[in-house]
C-alpha cells in the first residue's frame, strides 16, 4: 500500500512513522523542501516529492500495472490550508482517488468538500485525529466520516496509525471487539468524523479549564495569611482568614491526583509535568488560544438548542485570558466611578 502525505510537521512526521512500521510506503510533501528532506534522511518518510504534481504522479504508478492506479493522499495540514490545497490538488487527481483530512476542518466544510470532489469521482475522508506530537508513540484516536467503500479502502492507514486495543481495559470483554476499541471509528457520511472531533475538542475545553480552575483555587489558598482587614467599602471582606492559610504544594497535589483518584486523566499527566519542571509557570503568559474547534461547538448547540454551560463558559474564559474583555472592564470601572464615586481596581 503506498500513501502521500501532504504536511511532514511533527504530527504528519509521526503518522508517517507509524504507517511505514506497518509496511506502508509513504510519500511526502512539504513546501518548505529542506523540511521534507530532513524528514527523508531521518528515516521518517519512504521517500519526498518536489511538488503536488510529482507527489500524485509517484503515488498513482504501481510497478508492474499500466496506466494511472487510483491513490491516497492525506492532508496533515492546518485547516485554514485545506481549501487551497484541495484547488491544487484537483486538476491533478481523478476517479478513483482519495483524500483524507487529518486537520481540524469545520465538519460543514468537510460535508461541502465531499460533495465538491465526489462530482470528479474522488472520495473525501474527514478523519478528526487526535494524539498531537505523542502519536507516534502513543497512536492516534481517530474520528472519521466519509462514504464506506472509501473508509474501508482506507482501513489499513486508521489501523497503523491507531493506538491498538491493548490501549484501554476493555469494557465488556466478553463481546467481540469492534474497531472503535482499537481507536478508531467510522462514525458516519461526509462530516461525521470532523463533526465527533469538534465535540471532543469542546469537551477537552471544559476538562482543561475545570483543570485549570482547580489549581489556581489551591495556588491561592494561603492568601488568609496575607489578608488585612481595611474596612474597605470596594471589595467583600474575607468572612474568616483563618481558614484559608494552606500553603499546598500544587505540584505534589498534581502527582497525588494521578494515582487512584477519579480526575486522573493524560491531561493531568501533562499538567504534573509542567508544575514538576516550572512551579511558577513562569514560560506562560496566561493568554490561552482557540482553534475554532469550541465556537464550533456552541454553534452546534444553539442550532440544536443543547445546554452547554461549561463548554461556553470554558471558551469564554479563553476570550478573557487574551484580555480581550478589558474594554469593557474598563467601561464598568468607569459606570461605578459616575454612580458611586468607586475606586479603580
């Protein structure tokens, strides 16, 4: 079986890895091309192609069968790039071939690409993937939507690059296994599996931040020891001081909480790992991005009027960490100010 890869950045390097292991040749195509070589001389890749033209033309030639052979190609791309890519790629494909988008699309666009290509006879994958630069070790959770002769075409490539069943204690052990246990699953047509991701990536917003949350309410417990009573009318007064001088050990708690304790989870893994190397957290400036993956989400819910109270609070907080709320904090400072003669804070 042989594949193009289009985008060898970490995530498409380690994806190429572990299809290669499973006896997949993968081509890739980087457009910075001193990249792609660095990639090819480390073992990552079968082999580079100079452009998209030369990329379709190694994957469509099989030894020993005439003519063009039908081909994969998967995109391993931001999803800002998909479209162009996509209108680059067209001219050069035809019937037969298939596309899988391993990027974080809008599954609407990913619902309006698979009708766009299935007119050329090219099947459109949209494979949500999850696992980031600890794939290759780890695999990769894979949430995928596309027509089924096309998926299972590509069963091979969601097998090599999927964590495995080993990954996780099965549930009910005396069933057979279904593909979802290895880690990954056809989860509908066009725009299912990208539909499952932006979801997930919802939901990872809400654990991040109750995370998050938690911790800075533990960072903080000891500020009753520091507190002076002022009489001051601008801010509540703390009810007892007494009862908040802890000063606990955020990166200890981090390490309890991964043993036995019911909000274990990898994410918790990677916070234990970055107190225990920056306590302070001082590499981080607090300003926290979103991909498009959570508006996305709230989006959904309000078209299928679904309650989502932590998800959109966790966005909104996003917002807030970029300071993007100043303004109108600002425009309240300056309401308390008119009304009540209120200091600034």
């Amino acid at each position: 079986m042989k594949v193009g890869i289009i985008g060898l950045g970490r995530m498409g390097e380690g994806m190429s890895r572990r299809m290669m292991k499973a006896g997949i040749e993968t081509w890739g195509y980087r457009r910075n091309y001193a990249k792609a070589e660095e990639a090819f001389e480390k073992g990552y890749v079968s082999g580079i192609a100079t452009d998209l033209e030369n990329l379709v033309k190694i994957v469509h030639h099989v030894d020993g069968q005439v003519g063009k052979c039908p081909g994969i190609f998967q995109l391993v791309i931001p999803a800002e790039l998909v479209e162009d890519t996509l209108n680059e790629l067209l001219p050069l494909l035809g019937d037969g071939d298939i596309i899988i988008d391993h990027g974080n699309s809008n599954f609407k666009d990913s619902r309006r690409r698979a009708e766009r290509l299935s007119k050329y006879g090219i099947q459109y994958i949209d494979c949500g993937t999850s696992g980031g630069v600890y794939g290759l070790e780890r695999g990769y959770c894979l949430m995928v939507g596309g027509a089924s002769g096309a998926v299972s075409a590509c069963a091979p490539i969601f097998r090599a690059l999927a964590p495995g069943i080993a990954s996780a204690p099965r549930t009910d052990p005396y069933t057979n296994a279904t593909s979802a246990e290895y880690g990954w699953l056809h989860c509908g047509g066009p725009g299912a599996g990208h539909f499952v991701k932006m979801v997930h990536n919802g939901v990872e917003y809400g654990i991040m931040q109750a995370y998050a949350e938690g911790f800075n309410i533990l960072h903080h417990g000891n500020l009753g020891s520091q507190y002076v009573k002022e009489g001051d009318a601008e801010i509540a007064p703390m009810e007892n001081p007494a009862d908040y001088q802890y000063d606990i050990d955020t990166v200890e708690v981090a390490e309890l909480w991964r043993r036995g304790s019911v909000v274990g989870s990898w994410l918790l893994d990677l916070t234990a790992d970055v107190l225990r190397h920056d306590p302070k957290l001082s590499k981080f400036d607090g300003g926290v991005s979103d991909s498009g993956e959570g508006r996305w989400t709230l989006h959904a819910a309000v078209d299928l009027g679904v309650p989502t109270p932590v998800i959109s609070a966790a966005l909104f907080e996003r917002f807030n960490s970029r300071r993007l709320g100043e303004f109108g904090n600002k425009i309240l400072n300056g309401m308390r100010y008119m009304f009540g003669g209120h200091n600034v804070r």
